[in-house]
C-alpha cells in the first residue's frame, strides 16, 4: 500500500465515481477484443450463415463473442461455456 493510497479518502463520492469509471473502461477493452476475436475467426470456421445446429464458445472468457455468434448465425442455438475454479465476480452481459 502506497502513501497515496492511504491518503486517499474512500468515503467521498468522487472515489467511488472514479472506482467505476476505472472498472467500466476495463469492462469495455476487454468485450471489444472478444468481438474483435470471434469476428476474425468467424470466415475460417466454414459455417454457412443460415446454419441450423448448436454452437458451442468453448472457453469463452467473460462470453462476448457469444454475441458475435448470435449475430452472424441467428438460426443456430448458441452456448458459451467456461470452467473456472472462482465465478466471475460480477455478471457481464
């Protein structure tokens, strides 16, 4: 713990503002790199877009290439699944 740190008063307003701004900036990158993920792979999986089966984001991180995969095969049933040993500390999506 820094010196800053323990000057710093979390009972104010402007902290717990800056908390969230911080955590939602955070939030933001990271569902902008999944889409950008899934969408790059998405011409090399060899999937016609009217396909009809199941889709499974095996190991999908906080989901949000899911999306992209709903979007881009609206007829098919899409999952995302991942194991981990704590749950997300919050929901995302």
């Amino acid at each position: 713990m820094t010196q800053q740190s323990l000057r710093e008063n979390i009972n104010t307003k402007e902290y717990w503002d800056s908390q969230h701004d911080f955590e939602h900036r955070r939030v933001r990158k990271r569902k902008a790199a999944g889409r950008a993920y899934m969408e790059s792979i998405i011409p090399f999986l060899g999937i016609p877009r009217d396909f009809t089966g199941s889709l499974l984001d095996f190991g999908c991180g906080m989901g949000f290439g899911v999306e992209v995969l709903i979007k881009a095969f609206p007829k098919a049933q899409s999952l995302a699944a991942i194991f981990r040993r704590k749950p997300w500390p919050t929901p995302i999506i």
